[in-house]
C-alpha cells in the first residue's frame, strides 16, 4: 500500500476515479471542511496539525474504494470525541448513516477500567462486536491504526510497545480475517520493528544481503515460465514477490527453521484471466518441474474464509532452487491484497437505479456470519474469556470443512466433529451422537482436515454432552458451551435441592401446628439466614436439603427469634392468637392445660412422659408449653411451671419411651428382645445392643412406643423374664 503524506486532493482524485454523483463528493468535501475546522489548534505528537492525520485516513479508505458514507466518518472519526461536537450536530449535517459509523469507531475506546490487561480485552471486545454489526467501522478502525503506527516514533518507549503488541495481537489478525494483505502485513512489519528491533533489524539484514542473488534466479525463473506459457498461448502476467519480515520471522520462529530453511523466501505470482487458465497453468508447471509433495494448496475450490482463492505450489527448478508458485485471477488478486474491499468496491448506479447498501460485504464473508453468531450467542461478559475465545476460534482457525450442504466453516487445528457441530449450533452439539466424515462414519474424536465434508448424525433423546468431550474439543467455543451445559445441569440439581428444603422447612412448621406463610416469609427468613449465616434464603435451603442444616433447627431458631423477649403471659397470650387462626388444633397430646383452651403444646423428649405419668407443664420461649414427668431432674429448679393434666380419653394415640437393659451377653440375646416387644404389641423405634468393656455383660437401648403407663409396665414386666437379663430401666436424658 502506497506510503505517502497525502492532501484533500489525494483523495478527491482518487474519490472521483470511481465516485461522480455531486451529492457523493458534497458530503466528502463538506466532512472534510467540518473536520479541518473542528481540529483547527490541534497538534499530534509529531507536531503536525491534527488534520493531518484524518486526511491519511480518509485517503487510504478511498484508496480501498470504500462508499461516501465510510469516507466521511473517516474523517470526522475524532470530532465528537476530540472536539465536543455533539451527535446531533453531525447527523444534522451528514446523515444518521455517517452518524452512527462515528458513534461506533469513538465508542470502541471510550471504557472504564480497571487495569491495563482488563482494559486492552474489555476494548477488544467492543471490537469484534463492533464488527459483526458493521465492517465499515472495523474498515475505519484498521486504517485509524495503521496511520498511528506509521507515526509511532513520536510515543514515548512503553507507548510504543504496548500499541505495537495491540497491533500484533488484534488488529493484525482482523485485516488478515478481511483479507486486506496490503494493511495487515504493513501493520506486522511496523508492529515487529517496535517489538524486537535486533531480531528486525538481523532479518532485514540478511533479505537485503541475498536480494540481489534471490532477483537473478527469481529473474531467470520467471523467462522460463514465460517461455513456457507463450508457448501455450495463454494470457498471463507474472511477477517475482518478496516476503514480509514478520512472516519470515514467524516461519523460523515456529517451525524452527533457519533464514536459509524457508522455502518461499522465492515466490512468483501468476495472474491470468480466468480460473480455467490458472488450472491450466498449474498443470504445464507440474508437467515442467518437479513439484514437493504436501506443498500444494488449492484455495479456488476451497477459499479461505476471508474469501482468498489462489493455486500455491512450491516447485523445485533445475538449478535445485525452490520457488513458491501462486496462480490466481485478477480478480483473485485484487481480492488478495484489498481483501473485502476489493470484492465489493463502492459502485455509483448511473441510470438512476438503486445503488447496492455498503453492507452487502457482509454476504460475502461466511466467515463474518460466524462471527456473528459466537458474537450474539450467549457472549461473555468477561472479556478476557471472550478474547481468548475470539483468539483461538476466530484468529488462528486454519481448518476448512463443510457441511453436506456447502457451508463452510473455518475450526482451529485439530479440531473433532464435536467441534464442528457446536459451531453449527449449541443444541446440534448438544444432541450429537455421531459423525461422518466424507460419507463414512467416523469417531467423534476424528480429527478433521481442510476440504472434509462432515455430516452429524443427531438424537432428541441424548443425554447431552460427556464430560470426555472436554478432552476432545480443540474449539474454545465448543469446550465453553459443553462447560455452560454441565453448569446449568449442577444448577439445576441444586434448585432441585433449594425446592426440596423449601418444603421441608414448611413441613417442619406444618408438623409443629405452625402456619408456613407467617414464619417463611421475607422478613423472617432474613432474620433466620443471619442467624446461621448463611448468604441467602436459597443456600439455607440447599443445607437442609443435604442434611447439612435439620429444618427441625431452624424452626427452633425462628420461634428463639420471635419470643426471645416475651414473658410468660405473653407466650401465652401469642400462642392463643396463633390457634385462633388455626383450622386443625395444636393440641395432638392428649394433654390440656389448666385454665386455657388452646395453645402449643409437645412433650419433653428428655423424660417423655406416658398417659399415666404424673406431668406438669413448662413455658418454654418459643415452643409453647412442654410437658414433663414431675419427677424430670429437668425441670427441678424451674418456676415457669403450669399445671397439665392428661385428656380424659386418649383415642389412638401412641407414646415413646427410652429403656436400658441390662443383661449377661449370650446368643440370640437381641433377638430375645426384639420378639417380647412385638408380642407385647410394643412399636420399636431404635434399639443398640454392645457387649460391656468386660466382655461379659451388655447393654441394650431402645425406644419403644406405648398406649399408656399400663402398657409400658407390661412391657418392661416382660423383658426382666428374659434369660440373661438383670434389669430393665426406664431412663430419662
């Protein structure tokens, strides 16, 4: 790309080689007048007046053959941010169109941040989407660019470094995915010059000393091929083309390869009329010299994604000199150094009709619809997995498969077909069962070549993912959809969980006669999730699910909370209000309380008394009235004591009792046990029989259920007949 300081009338001349409807080349001029004016005062770090340098850009984007439109925001790209124009202003003056181009290419810079690294990513970000709405503001963020690494001489040392890197990293690689050869190896070049200067320097040392020897044999190469194709009659151009630095660099950095190594340091282009001619071409070369095998590429069957379509061969001449051989159309080479911008240059309809939008670029670049799909897809906030995503999937895709129906798609090397389904779509990925490559059926974790063409074969009732794909996967895009897959799963089991300690917290309270409504709600439960600190309502709930928390204890927390400060009349008092809001009575124990109605009432699971007990009641704070054997140790000191009485008749209800036997250890001991109570028809809820540390007695507990005193009695009676056994206690905790 020509490198000079261009003026205003640089790019009038070049605007009006294929612009000349006046109203076009109005909004040109008066952009122009409106930027000069707005940055009159303005210097860059050069010195020059800030003008200067839109003039550069708006002059290489006409160079580029870019619409009115793209022009224009060119060279107003710094007015709104550098000159407090309003937007207003501008669309007032130029158009909504020109407006919005602006607007986007100020944006991209204009972000908080809180570190350098954070920022670079979070402005990259806006980049890439910023391209997958609109080219055109990437087209004026490249030229931008590439004029401020023209004049980067003038930043401080570490201002150069860290653009040269930005340029390397993320500006580079998009003019090389726009195809646009000329600005991304000229961006390269300037980028590595900053960056490595020895290693420049030594490269561009060691190309200058063999120039003059690569030119002859270049030189004679191209008078035999000519030869060759006179000849034959076939319409031709051919010229002797030179290797950027970078790229040389690259090739011996990456491949480890000497200066000497690198086999298209000779490279010859052939340009011809139409594609039947480059095949043409190619086969009287192969016919002529001897061509290295693996070398061949053909990208006019297969283009890359940023629409690139040429013949390259490597050949080897008579001399043993190796040339690369690159065979392609005008059109083809047009396209390979202006990239998109030469596939569809700004056109003027002379008669009238309607001129074809800016954005029907964007039909030509397959790619570019990928782009915006992982772009629009559930994308990341986090910038720096964005970046990492667009870097490795986007930047440094170097495989080129298609799918049954044509569409291509550019995967990273190494990629499976569980990669290629996931970039089809999220739920073909999800749903894959099973792949065929070229139409046979391969495992999935095949790894794909350019040119195969894959079919997956799907199923509705896949379980989705396996965690192995995690290993297969080469796409970062691939590998986070599976990761989100597996996350949404674990987050769906633990709503599971939240909504299952939902219920038997509210159970909990059902079972204590309590109404769920009024304990569970806003301000009740964030009392209760300080109380236990836990983070929020939900975590409390997934601990009671896990039997990480009892709902039973967080019960007794809630009601601790809401009594902690009330006497004994009070309780009362409360306990009545909650009955009378009550359909089913509170009362399931066959115990009343003297002088009151209703109100909670449990019995003590220390003592647990039975129909038959001598009894006295306890205001506890919180649970009502507990009721305990008057001769519970419990309750000796206590003086919130009431008096309880038993029901006079007690219908169906059954009471448990804790005993201790104490025996000699035998055989069939516990089943001994075990029988009396169930013919004494006693209910067993836990018995724990271990032989005593003298290896001669044992001790039995167990909790039975009974009608009444009488019925316990019975059964205590029964068990001291047991042979072995010497006591049998009824205890209390």
């Amino acid at each position: 790309m020509e490198n000079k300081k261009a003026t205003f009338d640089d790019i009038m001349n070049e605007v009006k080689k294929y612009m000349v409807k006046p109203e076009n080349i109005d909004l040109i001029t008066r952009a122009y007048e409106f930027a000069n004016k707005m940055h009159e005062g303005q210097f860059r770090k050069s010195g020059e007046p800030y003008v200067i340098h839109v003039i550069q850009v708006g002059y290489i984007l006409a160079t580029l053959r870019c619409g009115p439109q793209t022009i224009a925001a060119g060279l107003l790209h710094d007015v709104i941010e550098d000159c407090e124009t309003s937007d207003e202003e501008v669309k007032a003056m130029f158009g909504e169109d020109v407006l919005n181009l602006v607007e986007s290419v100020t944006k991209i810079g204009n972000i908080e941040f809180r570190d350098e690294k954070e920022y670079q990513a979070a402005n990259h970000r806006k980049i890439f989407i910023a391209m997958a709405k609109d080219v055109r503001v990437i087209l004026i963020k490249l030229v931008d660019r590439l004029h401020n690494m023209r004049t980067l001489q003038y930043m401080t040392e570490e201002k150069q470094q860290r653009i040269a890197a930005e340029t390397l990293e993320v500006y580079a690689p998009i003019a090389h995915r726009l195809g646009i050869s000329e600005i991304k190896n000229e961006l390269e070049d300037l980028s590595f010059m900053y960056l490595n200067k020895e290693k420049y320097y030594e490269i561009a040392h060691l190309v200058q000393v063999r120039k003059a020897e690569r030119d002859e044999q270049v030189k004679l190469m191209i008078n035999d091929i000519s030869a060759l194709l006179d000849e034959h009659h076939i319409q031709y151009r051919i010229f002797g083309r030179s290797k950027h630095l970078y790229s040389i660099y690259k090739k011996m950095t990456n491949k480890h390869k000497r200066f000497e190594e690198i086999l298209d340091l000779l490279a010859i282009r052939i340009i011809t009329d139409n594609e039947t001619s480059c095949y043409e071409i190619l086969g009287y070369i192969h016919a002529t010299y001897r061509p290295i095998p693996g070398r061949f590429k053909d990208y006019i069957a297969m283009p890359k994604m940023n629409m690139y379509q040429s013949l390259h061969t490597t050949i080897v001449a008579d001399e043993g000199h190796i040339f690369e051989v690159q065979i392609r159309t005008e059109e083809m080479d047009a396209i390979a150094e202006k990239g998109i911008a030469a596939h569809w240059r700004y056109k003027e309809s002379l008669n009238g009709g309607k001129e074809v939008p800016q954005k029907e670029i964007e039909e030509q670049l397959a790619w570019l619809k990928e782009f915006s799909v992982m772009t629009g897809e559930g994308v990341s906030e986090d910038a720096m997995e964005y970046m990492n995503l667009l870097q490795k999937d986007i930047f440094e895709a170097n495989v080129y498969v298609m799918s049954p129906k044509g569409r291509v798609i550019a995967l990273p090397n190494g990629s499976t077909p569980i990669d290629f389904a996931y970039r089809i779509h999220t739920e073909i990925g999800h749903k894959t069962i099973g792949a065929s490559v070229n139409g046979g059926i391969v495992p999935l974790n095949y790894v794909l070549k350019t040119g195969d063409v894959v079919s997956i074969r799907t199923s509705n009732q896949s379980a989705g993912p396996s965690e192995d794909w995690l290993k297969i996967v080469k796409s970062t895009h691939a590998r986070n959809k599976i990761r989100q897959f597996f996350i949404k799963q674990e987050n769906d089991r633990k709503q599971a969980d939240v909504d299952k300690g939902r219920e038997m917290l509210s159970d909990e309270l059902i079972k204590r006669n309590l109404d769920p409504a009024l304990y569970m709600d806003k301000k009740h439960l964030e009392a209760l999730v300080s109380n236990l600190t836990y983070a929020s309502p939900n975590d409390m709930y997934y601990a009671i699910a896990t039997k990480s928390l009892s709902a039973s204890t967080c019960v007794e927390r809630m009601l601790t909370h809401k009594t902690s400060t009330m006497g004994n009349d009070d309780l009362v008092k409360m306990f009545n209000r909650q009955e009378t809001k009550r359909r089913n009575p509170l009362n399931k124990t066959g115990v009343k309380v003297a002088g009151i109605d209703s109100i909670l009432v449990s019995l003590a699971a220390c003592c647990n008394p039975v129909p038959g007990d001598a009894i006295v009641g306890y205001i506890s704070k919180g649970q009502g009235v507990k009721v305990h054997r008057a001769d519970c140790p419990n309750i000796a000191n206590e003086t919130r004591l009431i008096d309880v009485e038993w029901e006079d008749v007690i219908d169906n209800k059954e009471y448990e009792a804790k005993l201790v036997v104490h025996s000699t250890d035998r055989n069939y001991l516990l089943s001994d046990i075990v029988t009396v109570v169930s013919q004494c028809k006693a209910g067993l809820l836990h018995v724990d029989s271990k032989v005593d540390d003298d290896k001669v007695t044992a001790t039995t507990k167990m909790s039975v259920v009974v009608k009444d005193k009488e019925h316990l009695r019975n059964l205590i009676a029964n068990l001291r007949k047991i042979n072995s056994v010497r006591t049998v206690e009824r205890v209390i905790q």
